[in-house]
C-alpha cells in the first residue's frame, strides 16, 4: 500500500491512511465516506502545499496581512474600501493601484496584504523593488534575456513594484516599464508604491510624455492613494530626535564655561 501510494503520488494519504483505517473502523464508516475523506485531505494538502510555493515565489519582504494594518493610525484610509482590492475580482478586471507617500506610512505593507490575499485566491502573485528589477535589467546584456524578464513580469496575475522613485534610475528603465504597463493594460494588475507624486514621475523616469503615457494606463482601470501621516516606523520614538545628545549638552557646557572663564581672565588683565 506504502509502495503505491509512493508511486501514485499522494503523499497526505501515505502519511494519513493508517489513521483513518482505524478511525473508520471505530465511527462505522462506509467505504464512500472512507474514500472521500482520504481523497479530501489529499486535495487540501495539496492546495497548502501550493498556495506555500506561490508565497515563496512571490518575493514578498514580510508576511503582513491587510488585517494587521493600522488603519485607525491612517484614518483617511477605509479598511472596508482596501478589502474590496483582496477580492478575486481586482485581478480578474485587471485593476490597478497606486499608493504615493512618505517612506514609513505604510505603502509596503498594504501593497503585501492585497498580494497574500489574492494568493489565497489562487492567483499568481510577484513582489518587485523597483531598484532590483533595474539591476536586473542592467544585467540582461542581451536582448533575448530581457525579452525573457518582460515575459516573466507580464505574465503574473498580480504585479507588485515597491519604491518607485526612491533612488535616481537608469534611463533605459523607464521604456522598459512602459512596455510592461502597456503590456499589462486591462489584462493583468499591477500595484506601485512610490514616495513620488504623479507630477514627479517625468522626472523620475526622465521623460515627461513616457510618465504620462505610464500613468494614463495605470489610472484608466486604477485608483491613486495618498499616504499621510507620521512614519509607522517612528511611532513612539519621536522624542529620540527631540532629544538633545547629553554628550553634545555637555561639551557645549564645556565650551561656554571655558568662553566665559577666557573672558574673565582678559578683563582681569
């Protein structure tokens, strides 16, 4: 039985089949029941198992539902309005979003909730930083090698490209993003984070006309967020950049008491 569960396969029933014999035998199961519980296992398993692979390949830089969000530290932003983009139905519509703020407001982990829960829905899901995908460009010499890049972006279901704008880019990224965003249009969607407001990317991209044509296609089917607020990541700390450094206090103490005791002496003279 062991040998042919192997070969057939079905490793859950393999590792489970013993159980259930005994669990049958006691429960008075039928053979229909008995079957389609082992089958049942096998198929969850199996879903586990590939929803696990998809988070793996997905590149994600932490695991942070939509649920964990602090909303209430963002008011302006509804946690009703956001889950309606965990829905299976952003994908199949080829929806997009956009989420423009300071570094620490959130973006990132917002973009990652939306990613995991379309994951959950069975949908294939990719995690860019946008620094990353322009070395990966750089690296891809040849032009067969970068179609193969574009080809693997155009492809997911759910594309995530974090920190747009953060660093100066190369010029040759920003045809390779249009021809991604065209190549993504009303077929596929795609979430971009960005500390550049939409006026900015022209510059960013070093090409107002290439920007504009980017961001027409992004907004057509897409909704633009802005982040305001205090940075999540210095919640609580602020006081650490209020705070005067002791040993500089100190050292300037030292300072004015040595000026004052300077001029002492040289009225004393």
């Amino acid at each position: 039985m062991d040998a042919m569960l192997k070969e057939l396969r079905l490793p859950r029933i393999r590792e489970i089949y013993d159980q259930r014999i005994d669990q049958a035998a006691e429960e008075d199961w039928g053979y229909r029941k008995f079957l389609k519980q082992l089958l049942q296992e096998e198929v969850t398993n199996r879903h586990q198992n590939r929803l696990e692979r998809r988070k793996n390949r997905a590149g994600f830089p932490f695991e942070k539902t939509l649920n964990q969000f602090e909303f209430n530290f963002r008011p302006k932003l509804k946690k009703r309005v956001f889950q309606t983009y965990t829905e299976p139905r952003f994908v199949t519509e080829g929806k997009d979003l956009i989420l423009i703020g300071p570094p620490g407001t959130g973006k990132t982990h917002l973009s990652v909730g939306i990613g995991l829960a379309q994951i959950k829905n069975d949908f294939k899901v990719l995690f860019k930083n946008v620094q990353s995908l322009a070395g990966e460009l750089q690296g891809a010499e040849r032009k067969d090698t970068k179609d193969e890049l574009l080809e693997s972006l155009l492809k997911v279901d759910l594309l995530i490209l974090d920190e747009f704008g953060y660093l100066p880019l190369k010029e040759e990224l920003g045809p390779f993003l249009y021809e991604l965003i065209a190549g993504r249009y009303e077929e596929k969607s795609t979430i971009i984070t960005s500390n550049k407001s939409l006026n900015e990317w022209g510059k960013t991209l070093r090409d107002n006309s290439l920007a504009q044509a980017l961001i027409d296609r992004l907004i057509h089917h897409g909704e633009v967020y802005y982040l305001e607020g205090d940075s999540y990541r210095m919640k609580g700390k602020q006081d650490l950049l209020d705070r005067e450094d002791p040993k500089g206090k100190n050292q300037n103490q030292a300072k004015v008491s040595a000026g004052e005791e300077q001029s002492t002496e040289s009225s004393k003279d």
